[in-house]
C-alpha cells in the first residue's frame, strides 16, 4: 500500500544522461537530469538521500545501460525495481499517455511505480555479475566465429581468407580464455560449485547450460517451478474468454535462459528418459557447437 512517507522516483536512462521524476506524497513531480557516469550517480544518490527517507526507484531495462547506475542505489540501501518496458508503455497507454519524450517517460516511471508496486529484488552479487559478464561475452566471441566461418566459405581471395582464418584463430582462443575464467570463478564459490554438479548431474544439460542458468537464473533453488516457469517465460498463459478456450501461449520471460535452455531440451529429448517421453525427438545433431565448457552438451 502506499505510505504518505514514500515517493516514487521514475528513472529514465539513455547512454549519456538520467531524467528523474519524483512523485512527491502531493502528487506533484520534481525533475533533475543526471549524467549516466560516476559523478552522475554519486550526484543522484545525494540528490534522492536529500529529498526522502523513503523511496522506490522505478527504471526500465535497458540493455545495459542502467546497470551501473541500479547497483550504486541499490548498493546504498535505495529500493530499486527493474521492470519489463513493454508493461511500462502499456500502462502508459491505458493512462492515456500517448506522448513519449524522456521527461514524459521517467514521470510515467514514477506513477507505474505508485500504482503497481513492482517488486524490488536484491541486487546480484559481485560475483554473479562479473559471472555474466563474461557469459556474454563468451557468447558474444561463439557469435563472431560463426559470422567470420561464414564469410570464409564465401571468400575467393587468398588475403582475405588468411586474414579471416587469423581472426578465427584469435577468436578461438578468446573462447578458451573465457572458459578458464568461467570455470576458476565457479571454484572460488562453493555455493556454485555445488549448484554446477547438480545441474550437470541431469542428462543434457551441460556446462554451458549450467553455467547460464547459475548466473541469469540466481532464483533458482529459492522459487518453485511454477513461479520460476512464469520468470523465465515457458509457462504457458491462458488465452479464454467466456466458452471460448484459446491456445495457451508462452511469452516474455528471460530470452537469454530460454535459449541456454533450448539446446539443452533437444539433447534431453533424446538421452533423458524423463522428458524423452514427453518431448519430440531432436532432428539435428542434438549437441551443442560450442567448444570449452560446453563441449559434447548444451
């Protein structure tokens, strides 16, 4: 419920620059613009630590762009939610604010957050997000080696080929350097070790799936199956109104562990004796393409 004490502060984030909107227990706005760097961050904190006690930082997902800025309020005690744009312009739409500037968005942020209360999770922990970062980026590298394999089966020039075939060399190295930095960060934390050999343990899912979901997944072991089925987006939704029964459908979620998760499905469909019954078999190779910690699994 909302409190006479809590005022929702609407955050929308760009690469260089931060626009705020505080909804003040008045219902009137206060603006400030931030730079989105260090210095900007360090001034928002001082700027929302003046003027409340008690506040909920509303910010759209950005791709990035917010996640420094989220783990410095969040870091200092602010209650900080991350949500979903699409839900945000949707209610944007059903308040009848068809405009969109920055301004107009970060004060949409701020009644969304006075209306729906989204939820605020902890931010994640150093080591899961050095973790992720360097899942991205290992499978950022895989997505280069198959752009640059591509470009080599097409090119007729000896240069061009020699050249591309050093990059892939680099690449592949790269990958290798991921996987070493993956696996020693696993070691160092006992509670992912432990998390690593139990998914490893089920039939299909490899490192590379374990690993995804150790690190986009970090619910796991605290939500039940319904509720995380529901957060990764394969929980299918109904669709009925009066007699009519709809086609349930899966949507939303996280994309990242769906497709970490997708592989993994295809192999189970032919070695698991759990989901093999319930699944059609795999009409590829049913093993994933990737080297290091994923070699010979998903």
């Amino acid at each position: 419920m909302d409190t006479v004490t809590t005022q929702y502060v609407g955050i929308d984030v760009s690469k260089a620059q931060l626009d705020c909107a505080m909804l003040q227990s008045d219902m009137q706005f206060v603006s400030m613009h931030f730079s989105n760097d260090a210095a900007g961050h360090a001034a928002l904190l001082a700027w929302l630590t003046q003027h409340t006690k008690d506040s909920l930082v509303v910010v759209e997902a950005t791709g990035g762009y917010e996640a420094a800025m989220v783990a410095e309020l969040a870091t200092n005690g602010l209650r900080v939610a991350v949500v979903n744009p699409r839900q945000v312009r949707d209610f944007a739409k059903a308040t009848g604010v068809l405009a969109k500037t920055d301004a107009i968005d970060a004060r949409v942020l701020a009644q969304f957050g006075r209306a729906i209360q989204p939820q605020v999770r902890a931010p994640k922990a150093a080591e899961l997000t050095e973790l992720e970062a360097v899942l991205t980026r290992r499978r950022q590298l895989i997505e280069m080696i198959t752009t640059e394999t591509h470009r080599r089966s097409m090119v007729t020039s000896r240069v061009i080929a020699k050249q591309i075939d050093q990059h892939l060399k680099w690449l592949a190295k790269q990958v290798d350097t991921a996987d070493t930095d993956l696996g020693n960060m696993i070691k160092r934390s006992t509670l992912m070790q432990r998390k690593l050999d139990v998914l490893t343990s089920v039939p299909g899912v490899g490192r590379v799936t374990a690993v995804s979901l150790i690190a986009q997944l970090p619910e796991l072991g605290t939500l039940n199956e319904r509720q995380l089925s529901a957060l990764v987006g394969v929980c299918p939704f109904n669709r009925d109104s009066g007699t009519l029964r709809g086609r349930r459908t899966i949507w939303g979620g996280r994309a990242r562990v769906r497709a970490a998760l997708y592989m993994a499905a295809l192999v189970a469909a032919r070695h698991n004796p759990l989901p093999k019954n319930v699944l059609p078999a795999s009409t590829g190779r049913g093993q994933s393409q990737e080297s290091g910690v994923g070699r010979g699994h998903a």
